[in-house]
C-alpha cells in the first residue's frame, strides 16, 4: 500500500544506482559520461562511442519522440549485433524556435535529461520495475554547443499502452473491456510498486508505457520524469506527493477511479480523490490552473471522446 512507510531498503536502491554510476564514469577525447557496469557489453558501447557520428542514418520508425530538442535513433551496437536506442538531447536543433533553444539551455544548467534518464533507469532496473536497460550516457561539446545522449537497448513490443488500447477498442469494442482492464491494473501495480520502492516518475501515462509481448507485460518509458521520492516526509505527505505524478493520467474520471483503486489495492477516500484530482486540476502551478480556465471557458478543455468506453485514453 502506498499509505504504509517506505520500507528503508528503497533507500539502497538509489544508493546502489549512485555506486553503479561512479564504478561506470569515463572520458573520451570531449566525450564524458557513465556505462551501466552491470552489462556484458561495455567495451562494444565504449567503441560506438569513439566512433559516433552524429549524421549517421536510422530508423525512426516506432520510437517518434515528441520534443524536437530529442531525436531518436535505432542502431545495431558494433562488434555487437544487439539493437539499441540512441536519444540525443540538443538545444541546436534547426527547427527549434529560438524562446524553447533558450529554455533548454537554461534547464542544462542545472540538469543534464540523457543522465536523469539513465539514472532513472537504473534505479527501475535495480527495484526490479520493467524498463529498457541503459547502457550508457554522455555528454559532448562545449559550453551551449554540449549536446548529451542516452543509450539503451531496444526492447521488442507492441507499441504504447494507449496504442494498445486504442487498437482493442477499434477491433472488439465493449467486448476487450477485460483485457484493458488487466492492462491498466498492470500499470497501476507497477505504479505502486515503484512509489513503494521510493522512486518517482512525473509522467504516469499511458503512453509511457510499452507492451512488451503476447503476455501484454508492460515496460515503464521516459525515464528522464525519474527522481528519488522524500522518505524523510511523514508517511500522508509522502503519498500526497506520490499521486503528483499521476497529474497527467489519461483517462475518464471512471477510469481514473479504476486506477486508482487498483493503485491502492481499496476503495479510494474521498480524501485521495481530492488530492488527486487537485494535481490534475493544477496542482501548486497557477499557471496550470489559470490554462485550464481559459480552455474551459472556451470550451476547448479535455473531453473524453464520444462514443467510446471508460477506459478509452486521450
């Protein structure tokens, strides 16, 4: 349950991620980062390093990123033959305008995204939560020229849950409702799971994650939203900032219930229904609420598509 007090071997979890990622640290020529130590491939990552070059041609097909400061590449790693992902973070994108070239900029300063998501990863990996297995970060350039990247190997799935969800309401309509069901009682689990562990993703949505095979188990994506939760908080305050990261979720207010009752394994209070629908609604950002405001008074807010069922994302 997310209510009880996080059980102090979470706390070994980020130590472990922090030990893994000083025992991985290196330095080439302008390059400088950290390989995953636990993989049995880090002289054949250190090699693609060497001889990255950024025009090199992939495919982008399946793993669209939707910020244009991230590209996304499919590689086979040499000397290797396994596929991985390459994500490269860069303020200098052509297409970028020039207001969003400087927020990124200013955001570097003080957080580097292909570490955060490598770190991110790690600690999934280490608390036992599917995700895709980092090999590597790094960073190259100088001063606002630094570009940063992320390596990591390619998992074989389906597509996105909410692809997935879509994609059974398009061909058995009402009828998948027990197999949608099972998905997002599976997401919700591996939410909790991870809030039990002490981590925190930011972006609980359900394209956020993947299906990985026939069995419909589900891998946690976008690990950049990954950070260590407060344990030193009191147990009400701790689970009033864990269901922060469910501001986004991308269903009706029935399935929102839905999830929340498989979240917490119970019937929701109506005080968790408070604090949740209080991070939706905007949470501390006046900005979000004075947003939602205007676009209700517009008549342009979110709405649940017509003609579909409760457990349909958008």
């Amino acid at each position: 349950m997310i209510a009880e007090k996080v059980d102090p071997g979470s706390k070994k979890v980020w130590s472990r991620v922090y030990s893994l990622e000083k025992t991985g640290t290196f330095s080439i020529n302008d390059s400088s980062g950290a390989l995953n130590p636990d993989m049995d491939c880090s002289r054949s990552v250190l090699e693609f390093i060497q001889r990255l070059n950024t025009h090199c041609c992939g495919d982008y097909s399946g793993y669209r990123t939707g910020r244009i400061k991230n590209t996304l590449q499919i590689l086979n790693l040499p000397n290797d033959g396994r596929s991985v992902v390459l994500k490269k973070t860069s303020a200098n994108a052509a297409d970028l305008p020039w207001p969003r070239r400087m927020e990124v900029w200013l955001k570097a300063m003080h957080r580097n995204y292909s570490r955060t998501a490598f770190i991110g990863s790690l600690a999934l990996s280490c608390a036992g939560i599917p995700t895709p297995r980092p090999l590597a970060w790094w960073s190259s350039g100088t001063g606002l020229m630094k570009n940063s990247y992320y390596l990591y190997e390619k998992l074989s799935a389906e597509g996105t849950l909410s692809e997935k969800l879509q994609k059974i309401w398009m061909k058995d309509g009402d009828s998948a409702t027990n197999e949608a069901t099972e998905l997002i009682s599976q997401m919700a689990c591996l939410t909790r799971k991870m809030h039990s562990e002490g981590i925190r993703h930011g972006d609980i949505v359900s394209h956020n994650f993947l299906v990985r095979d026939n069995q419909c188990r589900l891998a946690l994506i976008d690990t950049d939203h990954v950070q260590p939760a407060y344990n030193f908080l009191p147990k009400a305050v701790q689970k009033f900032f864990d269901l922060r990261c469910l501001r986004r979720l991308d269903f009706s207010t029935q399935g929102q219930h839905f999830f929340l009752a498989e979240y917490f394994g119970r019937k929701i209070s109506r005080k968790e229904w408070i604090a949740f629908r209080f991070w939706y609604l905007g949470g501390f950002s006046f900005r979000r609420w004075f947003k939602r405001l205007r676009k209700w008074l517009r008549g342009a807010d979110r709405k649940q598509p017509e003609g579909v069922a409760w457990w349909f994302p958008y």
